[in-house]
C-alpha cells in the first residue's frame, strides 16, 4: 500500500526544518512527502529544494498565493495530488517521532481514520530546541509537558479499539485516513477562513459517512512547537459551520477537494 506524508506549513522555515529532518529519519519512510504550503515565502521553497536531494523519496511543495488562512484550501490541493492510497498528515511545526509513519500503517485499516497524540514543547526551550536542532525526545526529556503523551508504548496501544463517537482528543497535526475515503466526503470544506474546526468538521463527515476513529495512544506520536495563537476572528463563524455538519448529519461538504481532482503540479 502506497503512502503520502502530508505536512502543511506556512512561513515557519525554522520549524519546517526540523520537522523535516524527523521524516527523514523514520524508522519506515512513506512512499512521498508532500508539503502544503499556505503562501510562504522565497526562503521556506529554498529549504526545501535543499531537502529534496536528501531523501529518497519523492519530495513535493504544493503551493499557493498568500491570500490569509487557508488551511483547508491548500490541503485539498496537496492530497488531491497525492499519489498514495493513504494519507498520514501532520503540520510544519510538529516534530515526528521516530516511528511515526511506521505506527499510523501498522494501524491502518479500512472504515477507519487513526489520530495519535501531541506533546508540547515549551516556549522556554525553544532556543535551545532550534540550536541543537533536536528532534528525538522521550518522556523525561528538557522542553516538553504532557509526558505520558511521549511514552512510546506499542504493547499497550493495542488496547484502543475504534469508536463510532467523534473523540474531542482528535487533533489535524496527527492523523490518517485512506485517500478514498477523503474523496468520498469531498474533503476539507473550504468555507473554513481563518484559523479553527476545519480539521474537526472533516473528521465528523468521516463518521456521517460510516467511518470509525482509533486513538492510537501510545504510538503516532509528534511533539508540537511552541507559537503564538493563531487569530480567532473566524471561530465563531467556523464553529457556526460545524454544528451545521453536526446537526445535518453532513457527509459532503460542496466547496472542497473535487475541483482539483485529476490536476497536476
């Protein structure tokens, strides 16, 4: 089964670096990387170009103008090109662990979508996070909160089973989810401007679809990069979009993915 590693970024090249770097050592590499780029500048492409002659595998940069958060957009964008049947996502400002991709395919399975966990790193690190170019943390490790989400434990993951309920611990920057399925629910729904429940209102047309969620708690782990909040101006009119999914029992959504289907870079 082939495999496309989705991270979306947006003029972060410090944070992508890392990330980056933590793909490049994983215990099992997807067949392709693509990154979905909100608009970033000249520098963030620069990297990486530089990167691309590093793996080997595939490394894309689907790109768009600047034209404010447009998450959903770009994402739509970067999958429908995607040559793998399944999608594993996470953002530019999240490092991997080390078994990332290997534990989201060994949890693959059809009707299902998997999120992992996050670990926060502390703003008080952050200097010296991007001076050592750290990307390998462990529970006791400098910089992080929430510890028990670093324990990297697969014996007892196994022990998460799939629920037809929609788990508030689900999270955009840790999941996958076959590409069919995706495309089935027309993807993220582009109505979404600004930062906020686009990744949730995905997530729940994949459960008014038919699909079921699977925490994958101790394994599918990524260790999140302090920054500033994004701006809330949207929320509430995002929120707004989401308990209409919520109340409709919405599968798909019509502003989404299909109209870059069948497109090439």
């Amino acid at each position: 089964m082939k495999s496309t590693l989705i991270i979306s970024t947006y003029n972060w090249p410090q944070a992508l670096e890392l990330v980056l770097l933590s793909a490049f050592y994983q215990s099992q590499l997807p067949d392709e990387i693509i990154i979905a780029d909100d608009g970033s500048t000249q520098e963030t492409a620069q990297l990486i170009e530089e990167f691309k002659s590093k793996f080997s595998i595939p490394l894309r940069h689907v790109w768009h103008e600047d034209e404010g958060f447009r998450k959903s957009v770009i994402l739509n964008k970067a999958i429908a090109q995607a040559q793998g049947e399944y999608i594993i996502q996470a953002d530019g400002d999240c490092i991997l662990h080390s078994n990332y991709v290997e534990d989201h395919l060994h949890y693959a399975q059809k009707n299902t979508y998997l999120f992992g966990s996050r670990v926060n790193i502390q703003e008080s690190y952050l200097e010296t996070l991007f001076k050592e170019k750290q990307i390998r943390f462990k529970a006791f490790s400098k910089g992080i909160k929430k510890r028990t989400r670093a324990l990297h434990f697969p014996f007892l993951s196994q022990f998460y089973k799939a629920s037809n309920l929609f788990s508030k611990k689900y999270r955009g920057c840790n999941t996958s989810y076959f590409k069919s399925d995706f495309v089935a629910v027309n993807g993220y729904n582009e109505d979404f401007k600004g930062w906020g429940r686009e990744d949730s209102e995905l997530a729940l047309r994949f459960h008014n679809f038919g699909l079921q969620g699977k925490r994958i708690r101790y394994r599918g782990i990524v260790f999140h990069i302090y920054h500033n909040e994004k701006s809330k101006s949207r929320l509430e009119i995002n929120n707004d979009i989401e308990l209409q999914t919520i109340a409709n029992k919405t599968v798909w959504c019509k502003n989404g993915v299909d109209k870059y289907l069948g497109e090439t870079n």
